[in-house]
C-alpha cells in the first residue's frame, strides 16, 4: 500500500461547481499535511498546510480526518484558473523531540479540469 | 514567500556525461534541502536530504554514487548525476525549508528537466 493515495481522476468540471479530492494517509505518525498544485511542467506551489482538523481560505477548505487517516480538499466556485494537479503530502518525520524533519510524501496526485 | 532557484532549468545531454543541478535558497538561509524526481504523470519521488555541512540522507533505492549531493553552503546545494543514462531523464526539483508563519513550509525550486539520449 502506498504511504499516500489519491484518486488520479481526472475530475472534469463546470465553472463554479464544487469539487472535492480525498487523500488517505498509512503512517498514523504523520502530523502535518499539506495540498499542493502543480501545473503543467512546473513545480509544486503550496496551496494550503494542515495541522489540526481543517483549514479554510477563500473558496479552499482542507479538513483533516485523524481517525479515518485521511485529508480531503474542497474547491468551491471553480475557476477554469484552478485547472492543475493537485498534490496531497503528508511529513511522517520526527526528530527526537518532536520537530519535523521535513521529508514529505507525495501522493500521485488528482488532475482537474475545469471547462466553460 | 521564500524564493528558489534552480539553475539550468533543462539540460539535454548525451549518454554517459554527468550533469550538475544547482539549487539555491535566495533569500534565506537552508541547512536543509531535498532532491526530488519526477517522471511524466507520476508524483514526486523523494530522492535524499541534504544537509549543509554533513553528507546527504538518500532514500531507499537511490544510488549514492550515482546521484551526488554537496550541500557546500547555507544557501547552496547541488546534484551531479554521474554517468547518466536515458533512464535517467526525469524532472528534477529541489525544495528548501523556511521557516515562515508556517514554520514547515517548503519552497520548491522550478525545476530542472534532464534529458539523456
């Protein structure tokens, strides 16, 4: 089993639908998460950190769910902007007291679509 | 936010010959720096962590010898694949650790495509 699954898609949607990823996590130690969105041939840019249950900006809402082990994204009022990857990644590394060593997981990432 | 480089941005180079990736951290300093690979349609694939000052951490199923680290300065680090060969071609990207008001925010580098024929 991979350390972090996502759903691949592709997710074709509407202009101003919402749309919704899922990402399970294995490794229970696993304290902080993140969504990241990648465009086509580009680096990864930090779109949202999760620590505790959730966190929400703007029309982004990422919730954190410890007990199912898994972290969920909700875009709402898509913008054909919002087209990309979307990449979820969890830090299950911990130096002797507690501090993160910063090695994050990838998942395989979700790909949107976002059409008129 | 915290801005990295990545120098040369793509590469294409014959089989055989080595390549070196810089990355570089321009407005903070880094102790610490991850190489990433990613092939088409496929995520990020942890490569090693580099420390300033000390050898690098590579992941499991990475040669060593193959892909060498030097993390020479704060704000430096670099990765020689030696040898290369077209298995290798990949996207190489770097990231960097600043501690922003996220304190474990990651800053990734744009990216350097390798291509070996």
């Amino acid at each position: 089993r991979k350390e972090v699954e996502q759903d691949p898609g592709p997710f074709n949607v509407p202009e101003g639908a919402t749309v919704a990823f899922n990402c399970t996590y294995s490794n229970s130690a696993s304290q902080s998460f993140f969504w990241y969105r990648q465009d086509c041939r580009k680096e990864p840019k930090l779109l949202m950190s999760v620590y505790s249950s959730g966190n929400e900006d703007g029309r982004f809402t990422a919730q954190l769910n410890r007990a199912s082990q898994y972290i969920s994204l909700l875009i709402r009022d898509s913008k054909l902007s919002d087209s990309a990857t979307y990449l979820c990644a969890a830090d299950p590394s911990r130096l002797a007291g507690g501090t993160s060593y910063g090695k994050l997981t990838f998942g395989q990432g979700t790909i949107l679509t976002v059409h008129p | 936010g915290a801005v990295v480089s990545q120098h040369p941005s793509w590469v294409i180079c014959k089989s055989g010959t080595s390549v070196k990736i810089e990355c570089r951290s321009l407005d903070f300093q880094a102790t610490t720096m991850f190489w990433y690979r990613q092939f088409p349609k496929q995520s990020l694939m942890l490569m090693a962590t580099s420390n300033e000052g000390s050898k690098a951490t590579y992941e499991q199923g990475v040669e060593k010898d193959k892909f060498l680290i030097n993390h020479a300065s704060l704000t430096l680090s670099t990765l020689t694949v030696t040898s290369a060969h077209p298995e290798d071609s990949s996207f190489y990207i770097c990231s960097a650790r600043a501690f922003t008001r996220d304190y474990n925010e990651q800053f990734f580098g744009p990216g350097t495509r390798l291509t070996v024929l």
